[in-house]
C-alpha cells in the first residue's frame, strides 16, 4: 500500500494529464476550438474504454464489460463501513482544490498575463483593476463595454 497507492493515483493523474494534452496542444499548434477537440474526445474515451472492457482488461468470468477489481494494496482507505463509500479521496481532492486556488490567487505567476494566454484573466472594469504596485503587464481599462463582455488581457 506505501508503494502501490501513490503509484496508481500518479499514473491516473499523468494518463490524465496526457489525455488533457492532445486538445491543448492542438489549440495551441493549429488553433483548433478547445470545446470541440474535447467533445471529441469523449467519443474517443467512450470507444477506448469501450474496446478495452470487451476486451483486453475484461473481468475473467464475466460476460459484462466490468473491469478487474482493484488490488487492495491500491485502494484508498474508507472512512466507514462497507455500506458507505466515503474515503480518502474526498480530503484528497479538497486538498487538491486548496492547491490550485493557492496557485492562481497567491502567486505571480498565477495572475501573470504572459503569452501564450494568461491562466488567470484580470477583470476588464477599470475600478476592479490592480491597484498600484500591481506587476501585471497588463494596461487597462479594456477596450470594450465592461458587461457583459468577456475579460481578456490586452497587453
């Protein structure tokens, strides 16, 4: 459980990461719609998955398209009996959640509105604006009507 645990949750993150990759990249090499690239995606997922419960990963002895059980060694711990499926993974993603909030609102870098495209967008009213001070390289007001125009760093 020390080794196996950690090792599962960061292969499901990495294969998460890769899947997230292929719209990102294409947007940004062709500049492709994300919205588009992953609903296309979700039937590339469903066929995948499809294709891998009927066959290679199928449960032995099952006519169902059900996976292999979980080895217990890589199982998060349950907080209650069997009845109740509340475990690990709920403080881990409120744990997770905190992380990214940190990053975006706490750090330079998550309020930096360097190319390719800001991760955070500044707000387009001139009184919501950073203050004095402010490192953004932004200039501002925007060049549109504050509402309900979409914000956008244009710097």
């Amino acid at each position: 459980m020390i080794i196996h645990l950690p090792l599962a949750l960061a292969a499901g993150a990495l294969g998460g990461a890769a899947w997230g990759f292929v719209p990102g990249w294409l947007k940004a090499r062709t500049g492709a719609h994300e919205v588009i690239n992953t609903i296309m995606m979700n039937y590339i997922a469903f066929r995948l998955s499809d294709w891998l419960l009927t066959g290679p990963m199928k449960r032995p002895g099952s006519f169902n398209p059900v996976s292999p059980t979980i080895q217990p060694s890589a199982e998060l711990p349950r907080f209650f009996a069997e009845p109740i499926r509340f475990h690990l993974g709920f403080l881990v993603a409120l744990g997770v959640a905190y992380l990214v909030y940190w990053f975006l609102f706490r750090t330079t870098w998550g309020f930096s509105c360097a190319p390719p495209a800001p991760i955070r967008t500044p707000p387009a009213t001139p009184a919501s604006t950073p203050g004095p001070g402010s490192s953004s390289p932004c200039r501002w007001p925007a060049p549109w009507p504050a509402w309900p125009a979409p914000t956008r760093c244009w710097g």
